[in-house]
C-alpha cells in the first residue's frame, strides 16, 4: 500500500504542478498581453507628442521666418527714411546758403521777440518764450532754413500782436 500511496501522491502532485502551471502560463500570458498594450499605448503617446512638437517647430519657424521679414522690411523703411532725411537736410544746407544774409536778421528778430515776450502780458511767457527759442534752435541746427525761420518768427509777431 505503500507504493499506492506515494503513487497516488506523486500523481496528485503531478496534476496539481500541472493545474499550477496552466495557471501561471494563464497568467504569464495575461500579464504579457496587458504589458503589450501598454508598450502599444506608450508607443501611440511617443508618435503623438512627437508629432506634436514636430507641428509647432514647424510653426514656429514659419514665425520666425515671418518676424526675419519684418525686421528685414522695417530696416529697409528705415535706410529709406535716413536717405530721405539726409536729401532734405542737403536741400536745407543748399537752402541756406542762398539766405545766409537773413540769418542774422532772424537772429536780431528772434532776441527782440524774446524781450517783447518777456516785458508784455504774463500769459503763458514760458510756453511762447519756447517757440520761439524752438525756431531759433531748429535754424541752428540747420533743420530749417532762415527763410523759414523768418516767417515762423513773423506769425509769432503776428501773434504777439493780436495778444
């Protein structure tokens, strides 16, 4: 009986071991299959994202590209502009030179208005002294000619006047 016993018990064991496996294979086979979404899943989040970020380099760079074509733009207007101030100022100069003779008349115009403003009616004397000094600067400088000076200081004569 004895055999019968550790034959039937090795036989239990047998299918037990058996049992066992079956239901590791099932479970291995499970945890395979739930590992193989997530690696699927993860792979589908990765080709996502990248294109993600694909799409936005690439809208950045067409930015970027837009802004390269602004600034290039706005320098052009710029160089166009320092092109065009520099031609008035010549123009000016040129200007200037014909009148030179009125420049010192302008002059004894611009002290004789300033004594005018200061001794007449105390309205506003700071603002009308600094007209009047900004026509006398400008033709300093050269930005306009003393022709243009002159009949600046003349409507601010006529001004005076009508005060």
């Amino acid at each position: 009986m004895v055999p019968n016993a550790l034959k039937l018990w090795l036989a239990g064991s047998l299918v037990a071991a058996a049992t066992l496996a079956a239901s590791t294979e099932d479970n291995m086979a499970q945890s395979l299959m739930k590992l193989r979404a997530e690696v699927e899943k993860l792979n589908t989040q990765i080709t996502d994202e990248r294109d993600e970020t694909k799409a936005q380099m690439r809208s950045l760079i067409l930015e970027k590209n837009e802004l390269d074509a602004t600034i290039g733009r706005e320098d052009l207007k710029i160089k166009q502009l320092e092109q065009e101030i520099a031609k008035v100022k010549k123009e000016i100069a040129t200007a200037s030179k014909n009148s030179e003779g009125i420049k010192p008349v302008v002059v004894k115009a611009v002290a004789d208005l300033k004594a005018r403003i200061e001794n007449e009616i105390p309205f506003k004397t700071s603002e009308r002294l600094a007209d009047v000094t900004r026509i006398e600067q400008q033709m300093n400088e050269g930005l306009i000619t003393p022709q243009k000076a002159l009949a600046q200081v003349w409507n601010s004569y006529a001004d005076e006047i009508r005060m």
